[in-house]
C-alpha cells in the first residue's frame, strides 16, 4: 500500500510540472508568433505598396464603368439601346455574368493554394525571413484575388457600354464590392502575416 501510494504520488509530482511544462511551451511558441510593433511597423512599406495596387486595380474598373454610364445615361450615345432585362440576356451577356460568378468564388479559393513565398537572403535571422516570406505571400494571393475579379467586372462592363445591359451593369457593381473585401485594413494584413509564419 505504502508502495502504491509512493508510486502515485512520484507520478502526480511529475505530471504536473510536465502539464505546466507543455502550456509554457505552447504560450512561448504563441508568443514568437505574433508580430512586435517594431516588425508591423517594419511593414507599413509592404502594405502600402498592397493598398496601392488594389486601389489600382478598383480604380480601373471604376473608371472604365464611368464611361459606359455617361455615354448612355448623360452622353451623346448615337444609338443608346433599352437596358437589357434579367429574361433578355444574350448568350455572350449570360456567359460574362456566368464567368463572373466563377471569378468572384476562385478569387477566395485560389489565393490559399499559392504556396509560401520563398525568400534569397543571406540573413541568418529566420524570423526575419519568415516574416518578409509571409508578407510577400499574403502580397502575391491578394494581387491574384482582385485581379481575377478584375477581369471579371471589365468582361461585364463591355455589355454595359455596348448594350446596356443592366444584369451586367449589377454583376459589375458585386465585383467590385468583392474587390473593396481584399483591400488591405491593418489588422486583416497583420492577421495573415501571422497565420502564415505560423504554417
């Protein structure tokens, strides 16, 4: 019995500092993880650069789906034709708003299968490179998103300025919504730079 008990007591003793042990180790690795304020300050650059380019990208669209409006709505149009209605798509109008449907599902699942970015350094510093390899990765897969939308919303604007085509004309202005949920904020930027040094 005495046995018994010493045996307990000897594997209680030593489960507990093992089950401190691992939670101290988990908080350590949280900890290395998350990005100081001198590293996102360090990224400012980076992100800049990435608001820069979907800004870019959304202004492109905008401005091109500007034109079509006011030649048919406050322009000299010679021939303006009545907004197509949702039953009087055409074929080539039915496949802009199909492929722009694809487009605006691809543009969240491709993005996460583009593998890390590697980096040429001779730094020794991983943390360093890995942080520089998860901006640069987080970087590449928002560029990839809106640009896939991109081309989605000037195939649908092309039916806008040629027939007016309203279906078009709102599949244009989803896309563009899309394209305004990948712009850059902070903490969604700093967020995926994390999750990604964390893979």
């Amino acid at each position: 019995m005495i046995g018994s008990h010493a045996r307990q007591s000897v594997g209680c003793s030593t489960s507990r500092p093992t089950t401190h042990a691992l939670a101290s180790v988990a908080t350590k690795k949280r900890t290395m993880q998350s990005l100081t304020d001198e590293e996102r300050q360090n990224l400012r650059g980076s992100l800049t650069t990435l608001r820069i380019i979907v800004a870019a990208l959304i202004m492109g669209v905008l401005s091109y789906l500007g034109y079509c409006l006011y030649i048919h709505l406050g322009g000299q149009a010679p021939a303006r034709p009545q907004p197509a209605a949702a039953g009087q798509l055409s074929l080539p109008q039915a496949i802009a708003i199909g492929f722009a449907s694809i487009a605006a599902v691809l543009s969240f699942l491709v993005p996460p299968f583009i593998p890390k970015i590697p980096v040429e350094t001779t730094q020794t510093d991983q943390r360093a490179i890995a942080i520089v390899s998860a901006a640069n990765t987080v970087q590449v897969r928002t560029i990839v998103a809106s640009a896939l939308l991109e081309g989605a919303a000037f195939f649908n604007a092309v039916y806008v300025q040629t027939d007016f085509s309203l279906p078009n004309l709102a599949m244009v202005g989803v896309l563009l919504l899309i394209m305004a949920s990948h712009f850059p904020l902070s903490g969604w930027y700093f967020d995926k730079v994390e999750r990604i040094m964390g893979v």
